[in-house]
C-alpha cells in the first residue's frame, strides 16, 4: 500500500517568471547541490508544446534510518523528473514529477500543477510514495514522504533567493 504525499512550495513570483526559474538549470543544479546532492546532473528538455522535462540525477548521502539504511548502504543515487506542460491563458501548467532511486524498490510519482496566487505563485505536488519492501515498506515510504515535504521547504528558500537577485 503506498503512501499519499500532498505538498505545496510558495514562488513569490507570477506562473510565468516561476516557470522560467523552475526550468533554468542553473537553478535546478542549486537545488540538487543546496539539499545535499553530489554529483549532480541536470538536463532541461523543451518539449513541442511549449512544456519541458527537467531531470536531475544526483547522489544522496544515507542519512536514514537503521531498517532503510540496510536496504539502499552509504548513498542513494536518484533521479527526480518534473514534466511540465504547455501554460494555460493565465500561465498555470499541469505536469507531473517522480523520483526514483538507483537500487531501491521506492519510488514516489504524481501530479504537479504551477498553480497562480495572491502573492505569487505555488507548485503543488500530490504524489504516492511505494516502497516494495516486506515488513518495512510502510516506514520507509513515511519516511521518504517527510523528506521530500523537508526538501521542498528548502526548495521554496533557494527559489525565493534566487529570485530576489
């Protein structure tokens, strides 16, 4: 059984500006390097309809539980890939994003919106966490719905940083 994730991450900027700033890959390697990425690889693909697939593969340091620890060792290697598509009249987009990780049975995929808001804009993910692990599944897919929850948070301060520049 998978575990939801629903979390929102502020852009103090309108659809447009965040969506630019959410495809730069300047920002994204930020990103992958600010929450603890090593060798981090991004790829920004424009797509025909004015959407584009953002990719970033980096390496994680272990920093988990003894019972997931035993399952992934010393480092997670993942990738994330947030597709979005072609704006809406008032610059909004559905995509989607999932992670997956080199060596683990997790993965954690779902719908992402750029979504308008009074003070700007906000990026909205509802994703399900699964984690094929007999007897520990549970916790890790908890767990890595907490990280991903800590990373955003982080990811809404650097987007603000950057766009504060």
């Amino acid at each position: 059984m998978a575990t939801s994730l629903s979390a929102r991450m502020p852009i103090p900027a309108d659809p447009a500006a965040a969506y630019a700033l959410l495809t730069d890959p300047a920002y994204v390697q930020a990103v992958g390097e600010a929450t603890g990425g090593q060798e981090v690889v991004v790829t920004v693909t424009p797509t025909d309809d004015g959407g584009a697939v953002v990719a970033s593969h980096r390496v994680l340091p272990a920093e988990l539980p003894s019972y997931a620890k035993a399952v992934v060792g010393d480092s997670l290697k993942l990738t994330e890939t947030r597709t979005f598509g072609p704006a809406a009249a008032d610059g909004t987009r559905s995509g989607t994003a999932a992670v997956s990780f080199d060596g683990a049975p997790v993965s954690i995929k779902g719908p992402l919106q750029l979504v308008a808001t009074g003070s700007g804009s906000e990026l909205v993910l509802d994703a399900s966490v699964s984690a094929s692990i007999p007897f520990i599944g549970g916790k890790i897919e908890k767990f890595a719905a907490e990280q991903i929850e800590r990373f955003m948070r982080k990811e809404a301060e650097i987007a603000a940083d950057h766009l504060n520049r």
